[in-house]
C-alpha cells in the first residue's frame, strides 16, 4: 500500500505525460485518446490546473473543421505500434481535417464536463489564460456536429462503430456485428497483445469488424452520410455525457457573460434527458442501446444503461438505484461497478467491457450517486477505487468478483479518476 495516496497516482501520470498530454498507457496506447484526456484533465486538476488545461487544449486543437473532435491523435513516430494509427486514417487526404494526424471515428463526449471541472479547479488561473474563452466555441462547435451530422429524429446522437461508444465490445453490439460477414476477421493486426493477455482484449473476430467498419467509414469520406451503413446505434451513456456536457457548457457560457446561450444549453440539456426515455428498457431496469436501423432495443444490462444516473432530472432514477445495487451489479458486495450484468450469459469477469470493472465507469455511477442524494455510496465507490488502484499498479480494469488486476498497468484514468474521487469523496476537497 502507498504510504502517500497520491504518490502513486502522480508517478502513473508523470510517467505517461508527453509534452501536452497524457497516452492512456505507455505501450498499450501510444497516442493521445479523446475521452481519456477529459477524464485525465479531472484528476490532473489536482496536480497542476494548468496542466490539465494543456491536455485539453491540445486536444481541443485536433478538433475538424466540421467539429467533431477525433477518438484518437495520433503520434506517427509510434505508427507501429498501434493498430488502426495514422497510415490507416490518413486524415491529412480529408480537407476538414486538422494539421495533426486523427481518427476519423469520435468519442463519447464529456469534454465540457472536464473543462468546467478544471476551471472550477483554479478559476484565477483559468481566467488569466483565457482558458473558457479558447475553449467555449471547440465545444460549440462539437456538440453542434452531434446534433447536425449525427443525431436523428429522436434527438439522440448516433454512434456508426463500437470504438466511439468507449466501450468497444459491450454486448449492446453483438447483433450489429453478426450481421456483417466473418470474412473479415482474418490477418488482423495485433499490436494490443504484446502488452495485454488476448483473454483481456476483444477477439480477432470483432477486431476484424471493428477494422472493417473503420475502414468503410474512411473511405465514405467520413461525412456521416453513408445511409448503408451496417452499425449505427443509439448509446446511453454517450448521450447521458452529451446531456451532462451541454449542462456544463450552461456553466461556461454563464461564467463567460452569456446568458442566453446559457439557457439555450440548459434547454439542450433538457432535450437530450427527455430523448433518453426512448432507450428505457423497462423489463431490464436500466437504459440500454437502440439500433436505428431495426429500432431494436439491445436486451442486455451493461454499465452505459446505468450512466444516466448522472443527470439530475433523469426519469427512473429510483428504478436505476434498485438495478445497481441488486443482483445484475451488486453494488458494495462486488468491485466497483461492473461492465456487465454478473448474472447474463454472456458475462466475462475479464474481457474488456464484457464484466470488469472499470474506473472510468465508477467515477461516472459515484457522480450519478453524488447527485441523487447517495453520498455514502458514492464515498464507498471511491474507498474501493482507490484501495483497487493503489494497491493493484493502477490496472485498466479489474475482475469485480476478485478484484484482481486485468488488462494493462499504469493507466492514466485510472490513476486520474482514483485520485479526483479520493480527493472529493474522501478528503472532501472541491466537488
Ligand atoms: C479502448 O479502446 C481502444 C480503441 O479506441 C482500443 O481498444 O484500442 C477503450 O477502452 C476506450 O474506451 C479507450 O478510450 C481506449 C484508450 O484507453 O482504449
């Protein structure tokens, strides 16, 4: 055990700090990630507000001239050791692309909530960069590419490949993925498992899709207008961080003299909480994933269907409570929260987002505790995160029966993450 909780955690963050951002994982992740930085700038902000700044302003910087802000930016020296990287994309043939080298896919986004956070953080600091001012139009223009280029008429945004869920192969995709043809799934690459046992990571039969769905997308331009499309999916806690964002973006504007964009904000909130009631599933207790396509709703309880907790005029609110803490998540008899329903049969206690536990997921399900009157709960989350992160070499994910170290050490939301929730839930810092 750490003597200091946050030496650990900082050392994890140092170690994986390149100049003007944090990779996830020195050799795992090689690149900077879109969410991972929102969610790195939470806990960096404990560390250095101006760091976290940075890791969100170079981020920021990658963003497309059509607005969306890329899953990945890409550092070309590490070409080879990442699989799909910046020779597959190759953004610099895409005219709406920036100078620096992305994926074409996004990530589910919560990048407002992490600015407002980290100027929360040190608003002196904040206001004498300019940091809300630089920030506030990149994630205008963001949130307006979801609502231009990917949201349909029930005002929810529309993912086109399981990576921009964050959560890559949830079972919510199963059906989706079998529907296109195995031809793909032979000779894929597979940098990933030189650092992480394949018992911990996706199949080569879905990274087969995942590559094939990626690489059908690059090719039609990334323009969000291929109607053929075989993935296009509703998720629920992609939207729940876009509610959760443009709530925040309310904040900013406010902070920044704006008030009717404020309120246009708040009203987007709104708007996006209302359209979540479309992915209610009430036999299941939870929110799951719709297939736009065949309107489907995705049978399964998964993690994403428990992150609208985190909106405070959520409906179901007491319905989403009795699921976390019952048998399906067994909230404080198992590790953190876990991915996937323990009790489905397609539950896996260490594939990647099949059934462990992740931080980032924690974090999220202590914030919806936080803010439906759950304190003691959401402490508990935390005591338990950090206990897992500190004591396990800041692990990727961890089994929820064992709360054994799965995938790679050394993450940087985990550590990030572990560290904002000691810090707010336990030493009682700034919320
Ligand atoms: C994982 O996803 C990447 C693709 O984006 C991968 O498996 O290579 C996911 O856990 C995702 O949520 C995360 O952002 C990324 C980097 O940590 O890794």
């Amino acid at each position: 055990m750490t003597a200091d909780p946050r030496v650990g955690a900082i050392r994890v963050l140092e170690a994986n700090w390149r100049r003007s951002y944090t990779v996830p994982a020195g050799g795992l992740y090689p690149h900077q990630w879109s969410w991972d930085s929102a969610f790195i700038a939470i806990g960096l902000r404990h560390i250095s507000p101006r760091r976290a700044q940075l890791e969100l302003d170079s981020l920021l910087s990658a963003q497309w001239a059509d607005g969306r802000l890329p899953q990945i930016v890409f550092n070309r020296e590490r070409d080879d050791d990442y699989s799909p990287g910046g020779d597959f994309w190759r953004s610099e043939t895409f005219s709406e692309a920036p100078d620096v080298s992305t994926a074409g896919l996004v990530q589910p986004p919560n990048h407002a909530l992490a600015v407002w956070m980290v100027h929360d953080a040190d608003p002196d600091e904040s206001r004498r960069r300019r940091f809300l001012e630089r920030a506030y139009p990149r994630l205008v223009a963001w949130h307006a590419y979801l609502r231009g280029r990917r949201s349909g008429t029930s005002g929810l945004a529309r993912i086109v490949h399981p990576w921009e869920s964050g959560m890559d192969n949830s079972p919510y995709w199963d059906a989706p993925l079998a529907a296109i043809d195995d031809d793909y799934a032979e000779d894929v690459p597979r940098p990933d498992l030189q650092h992480a046992d394949a018992s911990h990571r996706p199949s080569n039969a879905e990274y087969g899709k995942y590559l094939y769905l990626a690489a059908r997308y690059r090719d039609h331009g990334c323009d969000d207008s291929d109607d053929a499309t075989p993935f296009l999916l509703e998720d629920p806690a992609f939207n729940a961080l876009w509610a959760r964002s443009e709530q925040a973006l309310a904040l900013i504007a406010a902070q920044l003299g704006r008030d009717d964009s404020a309120l246009a904000h708040g009203a987007n909130a709104e708007a996006i909480s209302s359209a979540l009631e479309s992915l209610w599933h009430p036999d299941f207790g939870c929110f799951v994933a719709r297939d736009v396509r065949s309107d489907d709703l995705q049978p399964f309880r998964t993690v994403s269907g428990l992150v609208p907790l985190m909106l405070d005029g959520i409906g179901h609110a007491d319905e989403l409570l009795a699921t976390l803490t019952g048998d399906h998540f067994a909230l404080g008899r198992v590790a953190l929260v876990p991915s996937h329903d323990l009790t489905a049969p397609t539950f896996d206690s260490s594939r990647y987002w099949r059934g462990p536990s992740w931080f980032n997921t924690a974090w999220l399900v202590a914030e919806g505790l936080a803010t439906h009157g759950q304190p003691l709960r959401a402490r508990a989350i935390a005591d338990d995160a950090w206990r897992l992160a500190a004591d396990n070499g800041f692990p990727e994910y961890v089994d929820p029966h064992t709360g054994d170290p799965r995938g790679t050490l050394d993450f940087s939301w985990t550590a990030a993450l572990s560290l904002d929730l000691h810090e707010r839930f336990i030493r009682g810092e700034r919320p």
